[in-house]
C-alpha cells in the first residue's frame, strides 16, 4: 500500500516545505529587515503582534501537516522499494529537523521571551536586540532546511 501512496504524500510534503521555505525566506529578506529598520520598541512590539497573528489554523495546517507528511515519508519510504527513497527520507528528515526541531527548541522560546518583555521597557529593548540578531540567524537556517527538503523531495519523486 505504501508504494501507490508514497508518490502523493511525497508531492504534498515537497509543496509543504516549498511553502514554509517561502514563510521563512520571507522573514530573512524582508520581514527582519523591515522590523530592524524600526526602533526597538516598535520592532519589538511589531513581532511581539506577527508571532500571535501567524498562530492561526491555515499556517498550523501547513507547518504542522507538512510535519505530518514528513514523517509518514521517513518512516514509510524505506518499505517502499522504490527508487529515490534516499533522496525522499533525506527530505523529510531535512523538514522534520530543520523546521520544526528548530522551531520548537529555538525560535518559539525566543518568541515566549519576546512576548513576556514590555516593547516601551529598557528590557525589552534590550531582549528585541538580542532577539532580532539570534531568531534572524536561526530563521536563515530554517528557510536554508525546508529549501534543501523540497529539492531532496522533489529529487527523490523524480527519481
């Protein structure tokens, strides 16, 4: 069953981390850069509103099912028997480390911190500098991750 399966779980996961590649390429050239142009207390507060605004049901369904697809891929693709698997589990392992791992032990306690500081506050001037510099750097490595999964996916399914 796997192997009429693998083909579409594979295509879904690969649009899924080609769509959080984007999410997170975004930040990197954009939505960082726009926020660092801001003085720390309206850059703070700005994210401090991005982070509860981007908590909603369709980037959950991405973000979280692109997860899900992921792993049914690392776990199921090596059952298959089908060429490429290497290339799909690569991509899945790349996905489930590179984006949510990351996100979970990095950006999102970095997110809690920020959204506990005051904007207006010394402190929380002081967080949203440390904050704008470590969560940039990190997010860099997340859109660098789910680019590399969408390749490695794409890759596998052709291969």
């Amino acid at each position: 069953m796997i192997d009429s399966v693998l083909p579409a779980v594979a295509l879904l996961g690969a649009v899924g981390c080609g769509v959080m590649a984007g999410v997170f390429f975004a930040f990197s050239t954009a939505v960082m850069p726009g926020l660092r142009r801001l003085s720390p207390a309206d850059g703070a507060a700005a994210m401090q509103q991005i982070n509860r605004t981007i908590l909603n049901p369709l980037f959950g369904l991405v973000f979280g099912g692109t997860a899900l697809l992921c792993l049914v891929l690392a776990v199921g693709a090596p059952f298959s028997g089908r060429a490429g698997t290497a290339w799909i589990v690569a991509g899945a392992l790349l996905y489930l480390v590179g984006s949510i791992v990351l996100t979970m032990a990095v950006n999102v306690p970095m997110n809690n911190r920020l959204d506990a500081a005051d904007p207006a506050s010394a402190q929380g001037a002081e967080v949203w500098t440390g904050y704008l510099a470590r969560w940039t750097a990190w997010n860099h490595v997340r859109a660098a991750a789910c680019t590399a999964a969408t390749a490695a996916l794409a890759i596998g399914l052709w291969s």
